[in-house]
C-alpha cells in the first residue's frame, strides 16, 4: 500500500530542519577533516521495506549523512543483521555502531521506560516521545540506557486491536486469542476477559493466518508493515493499549571515538530536540497510515461507547496499580509522565 503524504510528510520534516541545524553548528569552524570516512552500522530490526524506514527513518540518517559531510555514513541494516532480542547486545558489544531497540522487544529490563505501553496513557508519539525524554533527562529512568549512549526516544502510536469479527463490545473480548507484545497488554487483555499470547513481530502474520491468534494488538504501522491488514480487518479504535518505546542508541565507544565535528553533528539531529522531530514525525507519519486504513479492502472501523469505556476503565486499573508496585518508583514515574505528557501539549 502506498501512503499519502503531504507537505508536513516526515521526509519534508527532517528537510526543513536540518538546514536549521547545519547553520547552528557552524560546522565550518572546525576546519577540513582530517578523519577518514567510518561507516555506522545502523540496525533497525524492522523490515528494509517498512515505512517507518522509508517514511523516518531513511530520510533521518540521509539529512545527517549530508550534515556529516563525509566524516561518517549511517548505513541502514534490516533484521538479517540484528533482531529485536539481539539488537541490544549488537550495539553494546559494537557488532553494530547505531541501533533502534524496541525495548519491550528485546527481553532487557526497562520497566522505568514501559510507562509507555500503560492502557489508556498517553496515545501521542510525539507527546509521549517528547516526555520520556523528559524523564530520562531528569533522571527518572535510573541506569536503563547505561551501558549506551541513548541518542533518542521514539514512542509509536498506540496499540490498538484488530481482529476477524467486529469487536463491539466487552463480551466480544471474552476468550479471544489476542497476539501481545508487553506484560502490560498482557494483564491488560487477562482482566478484559481475552487469553494473551506473546508472539514476536516476524511470527504475527503466520499466527494470524492459522488461527493460532483471533486477533493481534499492535501499532499501526506494524500492521501494515508485517501485512496483517491482509488478515484482520476489524478495528477497535478507541480502546488504547499504550505506545511502545523505542530508543536509538550508540555505541559508547564509538561515539566517544568519533572526531568532533562527527560528534557535533549527531547531538545536533539528537537529544531533547531531536526527539521532538522524531516523535513529531512518528505522528506525521501515523497521520497517513490511519488516513490511508479507510481504502483497505475490507476494513471496519468499531468504537466501544462511553458506558463500555467507562468499564474498561474500572477493569484495567489494577493493571496500572501492578505496575506501580513492581517498578522503582513507579508512582513517580507515572506522575512524571503525565506531567509531562500535558506540557508537551502547550
């Protein structure tokens, strides 16, 4: 499927930023480069062809390649080189200089950062990725992303339900096998009555296909990447199951490695600024991808209403009082985030 973009399309984001950031740098004060050309090995653990490459990605690294003038190239690798349970790793050890981990994914302990995939919190990805990054700038995340250096938070749109037959109500959930990805969807779905399974990202389509799975909660761009618009047409829209955190990460070593010029322009497309332009450009993104579900053969759109909300709501809250209990400083992180989820709004 192709999706329309129009002129605040992601690719014409990071365009019109990054000749902001060049003239910030002055980059023509650090003189000729006297560094040869490295390449960074970037994994991303999505699919080469997946939109969130084409439409964010891809352009992101170009803009710095072109920023970098040489001193460096980021050369996009898909999951043959590194997966969603290994990617952590690859970066740490250096197999990878760059990665995208796709924390709830990877099977490493980030319980700070899954504040995110909390049913019903947040729903944004440029409001959510702007206050994660908020959190970890505040130190409220503690020594998750210790053992790298975090370069940007990106938190996808949230999760929402599709499945085989409409889903109109909360006796549509009993007993329904529903793929998941996270404890907190996974509580989640057990206390709307459904069976939860985890089932990684590359297995969806197969379990979908043989019945394994009824349904299948994702973000809707995973949806489409992993063609699951093909199997499951019917959309529950306004029962949110939280966004999933991803995190771009270096290489300590390497970065700390680089000269300062190569240096200099990756802070200027990272940080606290260049999370705003990802998560903003996460949304540019979701924009086209909702706006382009209507053409899909097929595609029904359900909505549960206030009194049904109202009950998921009552049901799910001891999912959210669990993981305050079981995260360091859970009632404060979940504060925070809130906090800083609304200021991201003004």
């Amino acid at each position: 499927m192709v999706i329309n973009t129009d002129a605040r399309s992601a690719k014409a984001w990071w365009k019109a930023k990054a000749t902001t950031s060049l003239l910030a740098l002055g980059l023509a004060s650090f003189g000729s480069p006297t560094w040869a050309q490295t390449v960074v090995r970037f994994a991303t653990t999505l699919p080469e062809t997946s939109p969130l490459i084409e439409e964010v990605y891809r352009p992101w690294a170009e803009e710095i390649n072109e920023a970098a003038d040489g001193e460096f190239e980021i050369q996009i690798l898909g999951p043959t080189f590194a997966n969603t349970a290994n990617v952590v790793d690859r970066v740490v050890t250096g197999v990878a200089e760059m990665g995208i981990w796709v924390l709830p994914a990877t099977g490493q302990p980030f319980p700070r950062s899954t504040v995110t995939t909390l049913p019903l919190v947040g729903g944004d990805p440029a409001r959510a990725s702007l206050a994660l990054w908020k959190l970890q700038e505040k130190g409220l995340l503690g020594d998750e992303f210790a053992e790298g250096k975090l370069l940007l938070f990106g938190v996808l749109a949230s999760n929402t339900l599709r499945a085989r037959e409409p889903i109109t109500s909360l006796e549509s959930l009993a007993g329904l096998k529903v793929r998941v990805s996270d404890k907190n969807t996974a509580d989640a779905m057990s206390a709307l009555g459904a069976s939860p399974a985890f089932i990684s990202p590359t297995e969806m389509y197969q379990a979908a296909s043989r019945g394994v799975v009824d349904a299948v909660i994702t973000s809707p761009d995973t949806f489409q990447s992993f063609r699951l618009t093909e199997l499951l047409h019917q959309h529950l829209v306004n029962v949110t199951f939280g966004g999933v955190p991803t995190a771009v990460v270096i290489n300590k070593s390497f970065y700390e490695g680089l000269s300062p010029k190569g240096r200099a322009v990756l802070d200027s497309f990272t940080g606290e600024d260049g999370t705003r332009r990802l998560g903003q450009a996460y949304a540019d993104f979701i924009d086209g991808i909702t706006a382009s579900s209507a053409n899909e053969p097929q595609y029904s759109a359900s909505r549960f209403d206030e009194a049904e909300l109202e009950k998921v709501r009552d049901l799910i809250s001891p999912v959210i009082e669990s993981w305050i209990e079981r995260t360091p400083d859970g009632q404060t992180v979940l504060d925070a985030f809130k906090a800083e989820y609304a200021a991201a709004s003004d």
